[in-house]
C-alpha cells in the first residue's frame, strides 16, 4: 500500500512517515497545504490519501471536497485531534472513507488505513462511538439488524464484505446507508 500524507505540521507527517514505513506502508508523498496535496496527488497517485483536517485557511470541508472532485476514486482516512459528533458527520458528509484520531494507537490506524485500501470504511470506536452518540435515539433503539451493520461498518467490512455477513444484498446494503 501507498500513501499520501497530508498534515500541515512537517514533524507529525516525517513522525507519520517513520511508523508506517515500520509496516511496510511507502509513502509517496507529503503535503501541508490543498494546493500542495492535489499536486501530489496527480504526482503520485496513492492507494490512500492520510489527512488531518487543519490545513491552515482552507476548511475541512474546503479540503475533502476539493480532493474529492479532483480524485473521486482515492479513499480519505482522517486523522485528526477532533472527535466530536459535528467533525466527524461533517467530514463523513464531505465524502470521507474513515476517520481515526490522533490519540489512537498505532493498531487501529494501521486498520483504518487497511479498511480504506481495500474499499471499505473505517470509524476508529471513539470515534464511531461520539458520531453515534448525538444521534436524536439512542443506539438501543435500533434494529437488531442496523446495529449489526453500525458494528460491521465500524469494523471496517466494505458494503460487499457486510452483504455477505448479513447474508442481504448489495442494494440492501446501500439503501440502509
């Protein structure tokens, strides 16, 4: 796997750099501003763009949106210090693939990168659990089978993957997302 490091802050992308090389993750390229990140990516072409969400002037939601229209089809892990509820359902709604914070271990990035790759999702349980708790009902109040697919998707199965466990189909799977 490759990937984009995007960060504006140069020690965390050459800290981000050395752990994942530890795992055999080659990192194509780094950047700390939008326009630097979408020259890298027509450089590098990425299997997984890794960003924080505070890039300077430009927005969160500036960001993923622009790296969206540009690369539709490269997968977005955040990385950010934010964890609550409005940050995440923002950044999600912005068309990011999974969202892990900064105070995670190095396990469950390693995951959230993998997930991403290989064209699922991935919320950290920190995360997943904040973004779920300002929901207007509680969790409890779910179906017992839209909490197995809260559970899957929070593993990180892609919709292909959750079809197969739940044993529904694919346009199942998409229509409860």
């Amino acid at each position: 796997m490759n990937v984009l490091l995007v960060d504006d802050h140069v020690v965390v992308r050459m800290a981000l750099e050395h752990l994942l090389k530890k795992h055999s993750i080659e990192v194509m390229g780094q950047a700390g501003t939008l326009m630097e990140a979408l020259s890298e990516l027509e450089r590098c072409r990425p299997d997984v763009v890794l960003l924080d969400l505070n890039l300077g002037s430009d927005g969160p939601k500036t960001v993923i949106q622009e790296l969206r229209r540009c690369h539709p089809d490269i997968p977005i892990l955040v990385l950010s210090m934010h964890e609550d509820s409005a940050t995440v359902r923002n950044a999600v709604a912005a068309g990011v693939n999974g969202y892990v914070v900064k105070s995670s271990g190095e396990t469950e990035l390693l995951t959230g990168l993998h997930a991403v790759a290989g064209g699922g999702s991935y919320f950290g349980p920190r995360v997943a659990r904040h973004a779920l708790g300002g929901l207007p009902r509680p969790v409890e109040t779910f179906a017992d089978r839209d909490r197995v697919l809260v559970e899957l998707l929070a593993r990180g199965l892609n919709n292909k993957a959750i079809a197969a466990e739940m044993n529904v189909s694919l346009g199942g799977v998409k229509s409860h997302l």
